[in-house]
C-alpha cells in the first residue's frame, strides 16, 4: 500500500486520527507517575537474629551456620553473606537478578527460617526485613527550638516529642500518596527496678519467682460475660498496673503473723526513664543551634504516585499542623527533600527537550529554509507527544531517564522528515509535478527509512536485555526511544507528506543557494580522488580505528559517575566493640566541625542543616544510597549544603578535617549516580580457615596502604572485642547446687537485665526491667560479686566459678557458607576506583598464591559492578548487531551488504574514544550505552547512500559513477540529520550533568567523525566489494 498517496488523498482521515493520538499522549502525560529514578527491584533481605551476651564464634556456630543451611536451599537465592557479632547475627540474601516476583522469594526465605529448629533456646526468632529498599524520599526532623528568639522554657522530653511525632504519622497515613512513615532516634521508656548484687543474699526470690509475681499481678485477661433477661455485661477484673506507686506496692511475700512483704520494701530503686543505653539516636544540627536531640521522621511515597503530588499534600498537611497540634516551640525541619530535587530535575530536562527543539529546528532552518523547516517542525511533536498514549502502558513513568530518552530521540525524528521533504524538493526540482513528487518522494524512500528504522530500534531495544539493577535503572530509554522512533516513521509516511503538499515549493533562488554551500565543499573531487585508491581509504580507515583502541586504557573505566547535589555524607564507624555514647561523641566532634567550616571564604554559610544518625544506617534517602545496618559503633551524618555550588568544596574541607581522626574511621561521600555500591574499592578473599582468612585480612590492609590513591583502608572483620569468660568448677557447683543455666541467667539478668512485665498507658507500652545498679554493672570486678540461686540457696559466683577478661573477634564475615575477609577503601579525589582497584589486584592475587588452591580472590565494589554489567551490556551490542545485520540481510537479500553498511559502527567508536578524551569522562555504562545506541544511528546514513547507489546503477550509471552522484545527492541530508542530531544531545551534553555527560559527548563526536568518514569509507569499501569480491550492485529483485 503506498501510504504516503493515500495520506495525500484522504488527509482527514489521517489528519483526525493524529489530533486523536495527540489528544491522548497529553492525558497520559499530564497523569503519569513522577520519580528522581527509574523504581528498581531491591533483592535484597535481612535475617537480624539478637543473642545478647553471646560470643562471634557461638553466634557463627550455633545461629548464623544453621540459618545459611537452610537458606541456602532456596534456588533463587544468588548470594548468601553474614557477619557473627558478639550477640548478633546479620545475614543479607540477595535474589538473583532476574527474578521479577520478589516477594514469592521473600516467603521462601520466611518459610525457610521458620524451619529451623535448631536455634539454642533463649534465642528470639530471627526478624527477617524484606522492606529494605524503600526510600523516605522525605524525612523531617522534629525537635525543640527558640520561641520568639529565646529559650524555650519547657524543655521537651523525648516522650514528648514522639507523641507528637506519633500525632504526625497518624495524619500523614491518610494521605493517599504516602506509603510508609517510619521513626528514627525515638527513645523506649524503660521502668527499671535496680538493686545492688551484694545484696541479693537478702532477696528470698529468684528471677523467675519475680516475673511470675509481676504478670500474675499485672494482668489483661477478660473476665467473661453474664447474659441477664435485660442485657449482657462484660467482666473486666482489674489489676494492670497504672501508676509507679502500684509497682512499689507489688506484695512479695505473706509471712502468718506478720505485715506482707512488698516491693518497696526490699533494698531496690524503681524509676521510669529511657532505655540505657540507647539502642540508636537523632540530632539535627543548624549554624545556630548544634547537637539538637531529634526524631527523625521518614515517609515513603505509594508506588506509582505521583511524587510532586506527595510534595504538595505533605507540605500543606505539615502546614496546617504546625497551625495546630505542633507547639510552636517545637520545629519540624525537612533534611530530605527528594521531591524536590526530582521537580527541578525534571523541569531541568524538559527545558533541556525544549532547547533542543530549538537547536534542531534552528539548523534546519539555516541550512533548509523555512518552509522545510516547519515540515520537520511538526515531526517533533507528533512523535514525542503520540509516544506518550503508548509507553505508560508499559509501565514508563516520568523519570530523567524517560525525559533523556526523548532529548536523544530528538535528531533521530526529524531524520525521516528530512529526507522526504529533501527528496520531494529534489524532485520537484526535476521537473516533477508537485504531487507526484511528494508522493514518490517518500514512497521511495519507504523501505529504506523503514530499514534505517528498524536498525535504530535494534540498536536500542537489546538495552532490555540487560538484567540486575543496571538493567532496570535504564529500561525506560530503550523504550521510550523505539517507541518514539516508530511513531516517527509513521509520521513520515503519513502526516509529513500532507505537510510538504502544504508548505514546500519548487526549488527556488534561496534554496539553490544554501545547496550551493554544500557544493562548495567539493565533496565530488574529494570521493573521486578516495575512489581511485580504495584500498588506502579503508586501511587508513582500519588503522585509525586500531589506534583508537589504544585510548581506552589512557580513558579508564567505571560504573557510574559520582553526581552534583547540595547534599554529601559523612560515615563514622568506631571499632566494633565501641559502645553508642562513644559513637554519639565523635559525631559531636564532627558537627562542631561541620559549623565550624560552614563559612565559605566569602562570608557565605554554606550548612543548611545536618540530620545525624548514631546506633543506625537511617532511612534509604535516594534510590542509590545502600543504608548501612543499626550498629552501635556507627553514624551517619547528612548534610545539606545551602547550594549545589559549594557542596565540593565543603565536602573536601571536611574530609581534610576528619583525614587522620584517632579513634574512628570517617569517610566524606558524595551523591553517586546509578545502582548502590557500598564501597568504591573492595577486595574478598575466601577460603576454608577462619583464622588463616584472618591473617590474609591484616596482610591486604597493609597491601591496600601501600598502594597509592587509596584513602584509610579497612577490613571487615574489624578489631578484637572484649569478652568476659565464667570458668564454672563443675564440682563446686554440684556442692552448691548450682547449674551452668543458673549462672547463665543470673548474669543475664542483672548486667543486661530481666524484663518482668508491661507497663501499659493506652497503646504504649514499659517494659518493666530487673538488673543491677549501674556502679555493679560498669566494673568487670564487680562480677564475682553476683550471688546465684540454687537448689541450697544463694551462693557467691566466685564461689563456684573463675572470672576470666579476654578478647574474641568482633566479627566473622562469610560470603556462601564460606569465611571471607573484605578489605575496602575510598580513593582519593580525581582518581578513578577502578583503576586503583587494577593496581592492588596483582598483590592480592600474589597473596592468594601462598595461601593454596582452596582460598580465591574476587573483586567487589564498583569493578565488580563495571566487569558484571560490561559483560551485559557486551551480549546487548551483539544482540543488537545481529538483529540489524539480519534485518539488512532481508532487505538487500545479500549477507555482503550488511557487512558494507554495519562498517560504519567502528567508524563512530573512533569518534566515541576521541570524544571521552577530549572531555575528560571515562568508558563507564552510560558511555557503553552511548555506543550502543550511536550504533543504530550510525548506519542509516550509510543505508540510504548504498540505496541511493543501487538506483544510480538502475538507471544505467557506471559503477564509481553512481558511488561519486550518491555521496553528493546524499551529503546534505546526511550532514543535516547528523547537525540535527548532535542539535538534540547538545542540552544534555552541556546541562544533563555527570550521568549523561559521558554518554552524549561520546555519541556527539561519533556522529562527526561518522559521518565524515562514512561519506568516504562506505563508497570505497562498497567500491572494493563490488569489483574484486564480485558482490552484487544491483537493487533487491531487479
């Protein structure tokens, strides 16, 4: 069917339908859902399983080993690692990568831990965490301030401020955009009962004596009904506990003859205060006001929502309820604000589409008049905005990746609208009348547009392939890409043969003109003169592509590039066994640092705010940032800058501050674009002996530090940490009779503590703790002094057993069942990590060596990720190759041609490497799929040139005629679709940032070195096939 003719002769038809797919892409816009980042699929888990008081190697043994058994049974789990503490067990599965139903896994893996019977007993069941990748694209931080520019004069306990953050999270769930809302830094409340352990020779009961007593006391347990002739009553015996003095009045004892014995009676104190210590904290530090205790408050956008929508509904519920049920001494500070940066983002990248409208149509005006222009001016729209009725419908939302998608398709559309108008002016020309030359125009050009077409997408749609979460991270481009292109050859066929009928005219003296500039480039000498040395063209040719090749180890590689935000973070780890107030005071230090250095050198504040995060990871706050586990010995600090401007240098006065800090591990990071990684430089070593794995461990630290570039290197096995051994004499015990259990117990309880029962005030709950005083807790010599129940009566513990201090590791880390040290570290600014990555390799690899055939190196951090997802990308471009060889088979129905035509793929990687060196940028993923896509763009100039030839030949030309006549027709729509091109990616090139720097300043100077060597290249090697290797000149079925 000739579709350009039948548009031409029922225009309303097809005029009505396009107004229709307009009409419909608009709606879907204007609804779509509205992200930073593509929503990625987190397969990853946590197993959390707490032992207190418990050693590394018996939580190893007796906890961590029987949960890997079991878990790794499950087929779709891909890596299993541990870490054994002393008292904790923190397993992470990660799913394999192709899985799409997670949750299906996650059952599995809950069904699974279930299972296990083996666990000691005391060992609570294991918390399995499946919500680990949701991020709180906004978190608040609520707290005390200044009323009227004064002191406060009621300070606000931490109770207090988690009633109202409680009052906060209630309305904030019935907003339909929001779907989780969770708290840091909120403190437990604890009653404690203290006594001191040298007096519990006067206590006549034991723990378990005690708790009985507590919950037979502190009951809620309905009492019944009564059903009378009138009504049904409901019995509700009393007996909760509803105040500190009913505790104090618990009775004991019943002695005949004398007053019962109570509580309060015995030698212990009964207060209600917070959990010692604290399990995690929160502080939000200003210029003006530092260190200020906090909750941190997160909330996580429903998915598919809109997340402009959830910044409009949140900020005016936050703003109504400061009006009502906040105090006004109480502030509510966003430290997170991702809705905004995704607005700017995205308003960044539509003015970015907008500008390359402009660029594109602005070339065309300048080199094809205007009436041409407008031609290709309403290609533009058409595609773009038709291309949004179909790609919502494959679950595309508004992302930058999405919106880039578009920017890059920008040259590519109006590619097909130039060459028929160009054609249809050419015709015209010729004599032809108007009509039958807008119609043969296109018609002619049909099956080569379509071809050209087809390889584009090819170039594209293999990116689909690409599995984990790179893969997901950019599968809206490949999409959006192929969708908007096939529009766009729709729109060629079909809507810009109406609008040529319109606007174009015969050539006239202004369009002879801007065709004589091409003249002027004496395009015909030059191809003549390469044709009567072909051989030379094509060597010269091989030679500068081989060359390039040697710029890729000049350039480096890496994943993806860090980004530019007004926000960085600060990572504080302390030795394992540190506890939490010794964290909470080097993050102090820090946060003095931070207003200290808040002063750029012209006066200006550069710290908005810092929300500080002790004993815990904090929220996921960006899809690329992987929250750290809750250790007590951890911080994380986030820090807002008050403008992207100076978040660099701040970052690194910072990290000049905190480079040799004593007493803990500090790392100054910025927002890094593309999927989590944890550490930039990682290297794991594993094998079947802990102790063996160790000593490997301690060699690599001091291996990495004698490596330049790297920054304060560390081994996750961490430091030794203190342990108190019980020798128990089995003899004397017996005499005592005492148990192991016993012993075990009792320490438990009075240095941890024993809980007894709930203090219940409506839906909050007290735990009601027993244990020692804190002078009997805080001393190792105060141990001995414990008395222990048995069936003869209390006994001293030194009397039955030997105290004995020592040390333990503090962790034992084990990737798939096996021990496995992991030595990691920053690089230093300007170095890229895989390349110091490659220079620490070879003596970690030279370590492995000695250490025999059982143990094996793997790389990990961003060389792991870049070497997996290269190798994904690699099988893509073969893919993508292969489709377009095939589809190039089919249309020339020769297998030589192809090879002719997909010449000019190498030819742009010459461009690609030039222009990453010229710019400065490494082959990261982005610039690999800059490649990939530059591929399809490349060859349908090169397409249409050997069609432009074969007709040439049709019509009786002589071969190296017909060659020279093709490349000189065809030079000017080629150089215009490539300026149009490069017209479209300049946006992106100069204001898309570091994610798509890489790529489009790779594609940019592909495309020009492309093309000029394709209008060279492609006429030669065709010339050299044709006449020694026989291959055919004659168009498909002549």
């Amino acid at each position: 069917m000739n579709l350009p003719r039948f548009a031409l002769t029922h225009r309303p038809i097809v005029i009505g339908f396009t107004l229709l797919f307009i009409a419909a892409g608009l709606v879907n816009f204007s609804s779509m859902g509205r992200r930073e980042d593509p929503e990625i699929v987190i397969r990853d888990a946590l197993i959390l399983t707490a032992w207190p008081g418990t050693s590394a190697q018996r939580v190893e043994q007796l906890v961590t080993d029987p949960l890997e058994k079991v878990l790794i049974e499950i087929p779709e789990i891909d890596t299993i690692e541990s870490k054994s503490m002393p008292g904790l067990s923190v397993i992470q599965v990660a799913a394999d990568e192709t899985i799409a139903d997670i949750e299906q896994v996650w059952d599995d893996v809950r069904a699974k831990v279930e299972s296990v019977a083996t666990l000691p007993e005391g060992v609570p069941r294991p918390i399995v965490n499946t919500d680990f990748g949701d991020v709180f694209e906004i978190v608040y931080c609520l707290h005390q301030k200044d009323l009227d520019g004064a002191p406060s004069p009621h300070r606000y306990t931490p109770r207090e401020l988690e009633i109202i953050a409680e009052r906060i999270e209630d309305q904030l769930q019935l907003l339909p955009t929001v779907g989780r809302v969770e708290f840091w830094g909120n403190q437990e409340e604890r009653i404690y009962i203290e006594f001191d352990s040298s007096d519990a020779a006067k206590f006549d009961l034991t723990a378990h004596q005690l708790r009985d007593l507590f919950q037979a006391r502190n009951i809620l347990v309905p009492g019944g009904e009564v059903d009378t002739a009138q009504s049904r009553y409901s019995i509700e015996p009393s007996g909760e506990f509803e105040s500190i003095k009913d505790i104090e009045q618990l009775v004991l004892l019943h002695d005949e003859g004398r007053a019962p014995v109570q509580l309060r009676h015995l030698p212990v104190t009964i207060t209600r205060r917070y959990e010692e210590p604290a399990r995690q904290l929160a502080r939000l530090t200003t210029p003006v006001r530092p260190h200020e205790p906090a909750i941190a408050i997160g909330i996580s956008m429903k998915s598919g929502s809109n997340v402009a929508e959830m910044q409009r509904a949140v900020a005016a519920l936050v703003a109504r309820l400061q009006r009502t049920i906040v105090p006004p001494d109480v502030g509510l500070t966003r430290v997170n604000d991702l809705p905004r940066q995704v607005i700017a983002r995205i308003g960044d990248f539509q003015s970015n589409l907008v500008l390359g409208v402009f660029i594109v149509l602005g070339v065309a005006f300048l080199m094809m008049g205007w009436r041409p222009a407008l031609v290709m001016a309403t290609a533009v729209p058409i595609s773009m905005i038709a291309a949004f009725a179909i790609v919502p419908r494959m679950g595309v939302e508004l992302e930058q990746f999405s919106i880039a998608s578009l920017i890059i398709a920008l040259g590519m559309v109006v590619d097909n609208a130039i060459v028929v108008s160009d054609n249809a002016v050419r015709l015209m020309s010729e004599g032809r009348g108007k009509f039958e030359a807008i119609a043969r125009g296109a018609q002619d050009l049909a099956i080569p547009m379509l071809t050209s077409t087809l390889t584009t997408i090819a170039a594209f749609l293999p990116m689909l392939t690409i599995t984990g979460n790179a893969g997901e991270y950019i599968s809206s481009l490949p999409v959006v890409v192929a969708a908007t292109l096939g529009i766009s050859f729709v729109a060629a066929m079909l809507v810009t043969p109406i609008m040529c009928a319109w606007l174009l005219l015969p050539q006239g003296d202004a369009e002879r003109a801007r065709r004589g500039l091409f003249d002027r480039l004496d395009y015909e000498a030059v191809i003549r003169g390469c044709l009567r040395r072909p051989v030379l063209v094509v060597a010269a040719a091989g030679v500068a592509f081989a060359a390039s090749l040697a710029i890729l180890p000049v350039i480096g590689t890496q994943f993806f590039p860090g980004g530019e935000r007004d926000q960085f973070f600060i990572k504080i780890w302390l030795p394992e066994s540190a506890p939490i107030q010794r964290t909470a005071d080097v993050a102090r230090e820090i946060e003095a640092a931070l207003v200290a250095h808040s002063p750029a050198p012209d006066g200006t504040q550069r710290l908005e705010s810092a929300a500080t995060f002790i004993g815990s990871g904090g929220p996921r706050l960006m899809l690329t940032q992987e929250p750290e586990y809750d250790y007590p010995y951890y911080a994380l600090i986030l820090v807002n800058t008050t403008d992207a401007a100076h978040t660099a240098a701040y970052a690194q006065a910072m990290r000049g501050q905190v480079a040799d800090h004593q007493d803990a591990r500090i790392t100054v990071s910025r927002f890094m674009l593309g999927p989590p990684i944890r550490n930039p430089v990682e290297l794991r070593l594993s094998g079947p002996d802990h102790e063996t794995v160790d000593r490997a461990g301690e060699e690599m630290v001091r291996l990495f530090k004698q490596t330049p570039g790297t920054v304060r290197p560390f081994s996750n096995w961490g430091a030794s940490a203190g342990r108190v051994a019980i020798e128990i004499d089995p003899y004397a015990a017996n005499l005592a009779g005492v148990t192991n259990a016993d012993i075990a117990v009792t320490t438990s309880m009075l240095l941890s503590g024993a809980q007894l029962t709930v203090f219940r005030e409506g839906d909050h709950l007290v735990p009601v703790m027993l244990r020692a005083i804190r002078g009997k807790r805080a001393d190792l010599l105060n141990i001995s002094d414990i008395y222990v129940s048995g069936r003869n009566g209390r006994v001293p513990l030194n009397a039955v057993a030997r105290v004995v201090p020592g040390a333990g590791p503090s962790v034992i880390a084990r990737r798939n069942g096996l021990p496995t040290v992991t030595v990691a570290c920053d690089v230093e600014p300007g170095l890229l990590s895989n390349t110091v990555a490659g220079r620490i390799r070879p003596k970690v690899d030279a370590l492995r060596a000695n250490l025999g055939d059982d143990y094996f190196v793997e790389p990990g951090g961003e060389l792991e990720e870049t070497v997996d997802t290269q190798a994904k990308v690699m099988t893509a471009i073969g893919i993508s190759v292969v489709t377009m060889f095939l589809l190039l088979v089919m249309q020339y129905n020769s297998l030589v041609k192809p090879i002719v035509i997909l010449t000019a793929i190498p030819l742009g990687m010459i461009g690609v490497l030039l222009g990453l060196l010229a710019t400065g940028w490494a082959m990261g993923f982005m610039a690999i799929l800059g490649l990939l896509s530059l591929g399809g763009i490349v060859i349908n100039n090169a397409i249409v040139l050997v069609d432009f030839v074969e007709t040439n030949v049709a019509e009786g030309q002589e071969l190296r005629v017909a060659v020279a006549n093709a490349g000189r027709v065809r030079m000017r729509p080629i150089i215009l679709t490539t300026l149009t091109t490069i017209g479209g990616l300049l946006p992106l090139s100069l204001f898309g940032g570091a994610l798509w720097a890489p790529m489009t300043n790779g594609m940019i100077f592909g495309l020009i070195v492309s093309t000029a060597l394709t209008l060279v290249v492609i006429p030669c090697l065709y010339v050299l096939f044709a006449e020694r290797l026989g291959m055919s000149v004659n168009p498909p079925g002549s």
